[in-house]
C-alpha cells in the first residue's frame, strides 16, 4: 500500500466566504454527502498498520529575532507548526544521511 503526504500551499489557503461556512455550520451529519468516500471493508483492516503519532512537546527555545519574525511574517497563527515542519524535515534528512553512511 502506497502513502501519499499531501502538504496544501499555505500561500494557496482557499478561504470560505460567511455564507458558506453558514451552509457548512447548519448541515446534520446526516445531510453530509460521505458517496465520494468509499466504505472500509474487512479488506482494507486486514491491511492495516496501526502507528502510534508522534506527539508534540512542550519547549522553551531561544531562537534568533530574525528566525522567529520570519516565521511570523506568514501569519502570527501556525508559526510554530511551521517551524516544526522545518526542524522535521532536518532530522528526516539527517537520517537519510546517517542511514546512508551505514549502509553505502
């Protein structure tokens, strides 16, 4: 089974007007069209992988001014979901790596 990650452009953000998250907000779980989304059957949990997430921790961290106000700059909300990101995608990367020179 293949995984695909799917990260949307933050820059890209499709923004509801008033009037659609009213329409979203008054539907019952039952008027929720759920026909685009097929029905898991014993197929797919025989298949299945549990994986435990990787939780977050609380930090406190000094970083530079100049880091955290670039981090801002895009939007005082998820700047430190975005840092994260970056710091996840070092130690993925470092791993790579390391596993590289383990097994050249």
């Amino acid at each position: 089974m293949t995984t695909v990650n799917y990260k949307p452009d933050p820059k890209k953000i499709v923004q509801l007007t008033e009037e659609q998250e009213a329409k979203l907000e008054a539907l019952t779980d039952e008027e929720i069209d759920y026909s685009d989304i097929p029905e898991l059957d014993d197929d797919f949990w025989e298949n299945v992988t549990p994986v435990t997430p990787d939780l977050t921790q609380p930090v406190t961290l000094r970083v530079k001014q100049s880091v955290l106000q670039y981090f801002q700059a895009s939007g005082k909300k998820g700047y430190q979901s975005r840092m994260n990101a970056v710091l996840e995608s070092y130690v993925r990367t470092q791993k790579k790596l390391e596993q590289n020179q383990q097994n050249p």
